[in-house]
C-alpha cells in the first residue's frame, strides 16, 4: 500500500533553495520560540549523540535498535525503522515547498488510501499537531482478513516535512508512546540547498558511509512494509 507519493520534475515547479545550513526568510518564524523540534539543521549547534542519516540526525537512546530500509530496484535507503521498548517508529523525510506546509494534504491522502482497502482512519489532536490513529487491513496466518493499528505523525519544517509511522504498542497505548515520540521530537533534519520537487523523498545514508544520489521520482515504498535490513545499531 503506498500512501505517500514522491514528487515528479516534470508536473511540479523544482524550487532552487538556499546554500547549506541557511534558512529561507518564509522559514524563519517557524525557528522562533519553539522548545520542541524535529528540528532544522540550523537549529541545532551541534549533533551529540546522534546517529548520522545523512538527511537525518536520529538521536540514541538506550536499548534502542536502528534498522535502515532500502528499496529493493534502486538500493536507496528510503527510511529509518528505530525498535524501543516493543513499538517501533518508522521515519522518512520529504522535501517540501518553501512557504506552505503539506502535512494536512498527506493526511486526507493517507486516510483516503486506507480507507479505499477495508482499514478505517481517525483525524485526531496529538502532541505534535493533528495525526491519523488508523486501523490497517492485514492477512493473517491463517489466511483471515484483521487489522494493525498504526498511528501517523507527521511535521513541517521549513522547506522539508518529516513523517513518523508508530507501529506495536506505542500506536494505541500514549503511555508507551512516550519513548519513540521524543525520539520524533529530537530528531534533526538535514535539507541541504538543493533544489527539489516538493515530496521528493530524501534519501538516507547508512552510518559511516557517503550518501548515494535519489533516484528518479518513483512511488514512495510502504511505511509499513520493512524493507532489507542492511545495518543494526544498538
């Protein structure tokens, strides 16, 4: 199920941004007065105790494991998948135009593509704006029709938007949420000056190794089909 379409060059304008670590003036209200992230690369003086994405800066926590996921045709990582105290979190970073959030489009996108499949969708208030608590149809073992809750989070930084996927525990239950949503709320993002398509995926690097281009605008993998698992960080 795809649920998160990467954008084309061809249909859509591609904005030339501003070099490396400088932030666009419709962007810099957005970097005021906040004691919360994700947060901008200009945001943050230094990386700590991060994990090193590439696009992403994911910070540790202990007992914490960090799978990267690659599409299978292009061998791009497409996604991080952090596993903490039995919920997991998958994160994908997409960019996005410079004056105007895209997170409220995703959100009837998403509902309406789980929907359509049999899963049901609630648009409700959560601790990072509104998110999706959905129910999504799965086959089982035993070859009957159940569901997965999953609940999509998602953020609008300046000229990137980050989603989250909560899946295990920490979907349904806030208290076990906790955990995984700093993990959101710490995490940096590292848009870089390209220009890009709006919703143009932001591929990830796995630790220690150099980045590898985007390849072509593509339908964006499953949030919730893990990928190869090609690196483990404990």
């Amino acid at each position: 199920m795809s649920v998160f379409r990467r954008g084309k060059r061809g249909d859509r304008e591609v904005e030339a941004g501003p070099a490396v670590d400088e932030v666009s003036p419709g962007a810099a209200d957005s970097l005021t007065d906040r004691d919360r992230g994700p947060w901008d690369r200009a945001e943050v003086a230094e990386r700590g105790r991060r994990v090193d994405l590439g696009a992403l800066w994911v910070p540790g926590r202990d007992g914490m494991q960090l799978r990267m996921e690659v599409e299978k045709s292009s061998k791009i990582v497409t996604a991080a998948a952090v596993s903490l105290e039995g919920s997991a979190l998958q994160l994908q970073v997409f960019a996005a135009p410079r004056t105007a959030g895209i997170w409220d489009e995703i959100r009837s996108e998403i509902a309406e593509s789980v929907t359509k499949q049999g899963g049901s969708v609630d648009d409700l208030p959560g601790p990072f704006g509104r998110e999706l608590l959905a129910r999504l149809p799965v086959r089982t073992a035993e070859g009957r029709t159940g569901h997965r809750p999953a609940r999509f989070i998602g953020y609008d930084g300046p000229r990137w938007f980050l989603r989250g996927v909560l899946t295990g525990r920490a979907a349904i239950e806030p208290s076990e949420a906790v955990a995984l949503e700093e993990v959101f709320a710490d995490t940096v993002v590292v848009r870089g000056g390209e220009p890009r398509a709006p919703r143009e995926l932001l591929a990830l690097t796995v630790p220690g190794s150099r980045a590898v281009p985007a390849p072509a605008p593509a339908a964006t993998p499953d949030p919730l089909t893990r990928g190869p698992e090609i690196t483990e960080i404990h």
